[in-house]
DNA sequence: AATTATTTAATACAATTGTACTAAATAATT
DNA sequence: AATTATTTAGTACAATTGTATTAAATAATT
C-alpha cells in the first residue's frame, strides 16, 4: 500500500550524499544536517532511513568498499595474461583520477574514524592484502612465479608499496601521475613474475 | 616582576597532552576542554597559551614534526656505513613501538584534518621525500648507486614502501614486527646499494 | 472515495562545542 | 610591605550537535 520508494537505493544515495560531505569537510564536518541537505532530505527523512549517524556512516563505508571490490572483481574476469590483469588491479587500487581519489579520501577518513569508535573496529580492512595473496598464491600454482624469491616478503614489499602509492597518490596528485603509478608497480611486477 | 613560567615548555606540556587526546579520541574528540584537563589547566589558563583550537593544533603537530627530525638528525651524525645509516633512517620512520606508533598516528589525524582547514593547507609535508631524495643524492655523488637503475624510480620505489610501511606498522602492529619491517627495507635497499 | 501503511516535514531538547569575559591569585620587583 | 605584571580560575554565551517527537502528507490498496 505505500510508496514505492527503493528503500536500497534511497540509502545508497544517502550514503553517497555522505560521502560528498565527508570529502568536503572532513569526518569532523560530516553532521547529519549537512549530510542531508547535500541528499535533499529533511532531517526527519534521513532519520527515517539511518535510525542514527553511526549507522549511516558505517553503511557508507561499506558501500565504497563494495563498489571498489566490484570493479575489482570485473578486472579480474577480463581476458588477459595473469601479469597484465594483476597490474590492472593494483592500478585500479591506486587512485590516478578524481573518482577513485574521492573514494580513497573517504576510506582514508572512515579508516580514521573507526579507530576511536569501538563499534566499528570490528569491521575488516580493506582486503587489499588478501586480494595479493591470493594472487600470489593463483601464481604459484601455476609456476608464474620467480625461482628463488621469498614469497613472504614479496607478498610485503607489493602490499607496502602499493599502499604507500595509493596514499601519495591521493594526498599528491600533481607530483604522481598515473604514468608514474603505473612504472612503479610494473617495476615491481617485473620483480615477483619469471 | 612576573612569574617563572617558562613558556615554550608550558606551551610544549599542553601540545603534549593534545597528542594524548588526539590518540584517545581521534582529532573530533581533541576538545579544547579535554585538552585542557589532560594537561591540568583549567580552559582559562589553556586560553592564555594558545588563543584558539586551530593554532593549539598547528602549534601541536609542528611539534611532532620537530622532534621526529631531532631523532632523523641523532642518525645522520651517527658512525656507520651510509647503507646502515640509511636503514636506520627509513627503520626510525616506521614506527616499530608504541612511542613512534603513537607519533605516527597523531601525525596521520593531523594529515586529514589539515585537509580540510585551508589556513593548514599551506603546512608542509612531512619532508620524508626530501630526505630520500636528499640520501640518494648523497649516494650518487659517492659512487654506491648500482649502476644501472633508474634513479628517479627507485626514489619513488622506495618512497611508496617506507610510507606504505608505516601506514601497516600503524594500522596493524601485531602483524607487522618490527624484524619483519627491517627485512622489507633491507631488501629495497640491496636493490639499490651497489 | 475510504482506508491504511509508509514517508516526510518541522520543531524541540539536552548536551557539547569554541570562545569571551571578569575577578581573583600569584610572584617578582620596588 | 606595596606595587605591578603576569597567570589562573570560573562562569557565561551563542552556535551547533545528535536525537526524539509530533503531526502532516503521500500513495497504493480496498
């Protein structure tokens, strides 16, 4: 009998309204006033569909990992060699435009935040070190990796750049460019791969 | 005629007891009231000192910046091979203890609030890039460069995995020791070291 | 058209915030 | 001891915060 307002999706632009403020003045600016002014939402509406801030912030971060995890998972189905399908998903982590810089941000802010909210601390990581393990792990089997090299410290020495990459990328975007990104992480490809 | 207060170390306690609030309550709970209890001054006497939030918090991480160079510096005058001074250079960023951790998560809460406050935006990185480009340079005119890489890169190379390192160390202690942060970089720097 | 489940709007409230202000206390100098 | 520059304590205030509550509006079903 009620309206037929997608409630999934009503939250989802929401959340994305959140993420707007979030990146425009930080997790400290992010009130639920701005946050649904940004969404066209009264205060009462936004209530109705996130019963309280933390929830919604909560429910906001997990969508960007969500969305991330999705095109992730459409490189990781394309045709291409191992090599070349690993380099595109690490580039696709580290964020060379403005969209992805924007997402980054936001994780960085919501990482941040978590920290002093027991509540949320149990929420998992990024999955990033995961998703490299398990790569490693697909090369291995299949005899892709390098003779002699320590897989351990590979593992680190991948995961630890690429991150320290994705924060530069995002805090120094005039100085990293996506040329740039993309040497260092086939430089370092070129290190693990026989 | 006045009393013998010594300012800049009055100045220096209150900064202090900022970082403890900022670890406790990440930088949207670092009231200048908590501030004020932690150092034991009343909001008056904190007032006196720092006219406002914003300069409290600038003067703060200035701080931070300040002593992690004193230890950088402690280093570099160090006995030793440039190779193992390099190392305990790079192992003096990563933070391996609940002191530099600490550091280290204070600067990241200044890192995102600054972004977001434009008269912070002008504040300089924290010169970690600098200071490789600065060793790199000194290995070059030295000699100990392996002939054949490609300088700029292995900079950048270097650069993304101590930061990259250090954002582990902090977000995940019990995973990243610090023997395990030493084999990393030992490892990048054999790439490098002729 | 009447009913009813759902959605929105608007306002209120208690708590917390940064900052301002005033009076008192303190200690070094005269 | 008196004076005076400096320091502290305490309170107040306006603004903003998250949340609660209430009544109204909306649209699908009967």
């Amino acid at each position: 009998m009620p309206k037929k307002v997608n409630h999934e999706q009503r939250r989802n632009r929401i959340a994305e309204a959140a993420w707007q403020v979030i990146l425009e003045f930080g997790m400290e600016g992010a009130t639920v006033r701005k946050i649904a002014e940004k969404a066209g939402l009264s205060l009462g509406a936004l209530r109705y569909y996130f019963s309280n801030q933390e929830d919604l912030i909560l429910y906001a971060m997990r969508l960007v990992k969500e969305r991330a995890a999705e095109r992730i998972k459409q490189i990781l189905h394309r045709d291409g060699s191992p090599k070349q399908k690993m380099l595109d998903v690490l580039l696709e982590i580290v964020p060379t435009n403005p969209q992805t810089r924007a997402e980054m941000e936001v994780w960085f802010s919501f990482v941040g935040y978590a920290r002093h909210h027991p509540h949320l601390l149990k929420e998992e990581g990024d999955g990033i070190l995961a998703a490299i393990q398990l790569m490693f792990g697909y090369m291995e089997t299949n005899g892709l990796l390098r003779p002699g090299i320590d897989k351990q410290l590979e593992i680190e020495r991948l995961y630890a750049m690429v991150d320290g990459l994705a924060l530069h990328a995002m805090l120094e975007p005039e100085r990293l460019t996506e040329k740039q990104v993309e040497k260092v992480i086939a430089s370092q490809l070129d290190v693990i791969f026989e």
